[in-house]
C-alpha cells in the first residue's frame, strides 16, 4: 500500500498552515525542511538533536572585470 500524497492544491494550502487528512502523516514527516547553519555551530547541534540531517555546500564566486 503506498503513502497518499497531496494533491497541487493540497500542497499549496499546506505550505500556508493548513493541515492536511491524516492519511497523509507518512508524506508530512517526509517533507523537506530547511535549515542554515554555520558548521559546527551551536545552531547545528541543536538541528541535529531534534532529528535533522544536516548537508552543506559552498559556493565559491569568481568574479571578473566589469566594462
């Protein structure tokens, strides 16, 4: 049996507050959640601790003549 997942409009009211039929618990605790946090911060730590996995990038920006 596979998870029911929101329809567009579901979604939409759901990313303003609304909460969604509990037959969709499985896709809400799997939604993507976002969180910036400097590296081995106390900010990390705390994200870590209430169950997020934390993945960093780094953007490097070159930058060149104007005119």
């Amino acid at each position: 049996m596979t998870a029911a997942k929101p329809s567009l409009w579901q979604r939409i009211a759901y990313a303003y507050g609304k909460r969604l039929p509990d037959s969709m618990r499985t896709w809400v605790a799997e939604d993507l959640a976002v969180v910036t946090t400097a590296p081995a911060s106390t900010s990390q730590k705390n994200v870590q601790r209430i169950g997020f996995q934390l993945l960093y990038t780094r953007a490097v920006l070159v930058g060149g003549e104007v005119g």
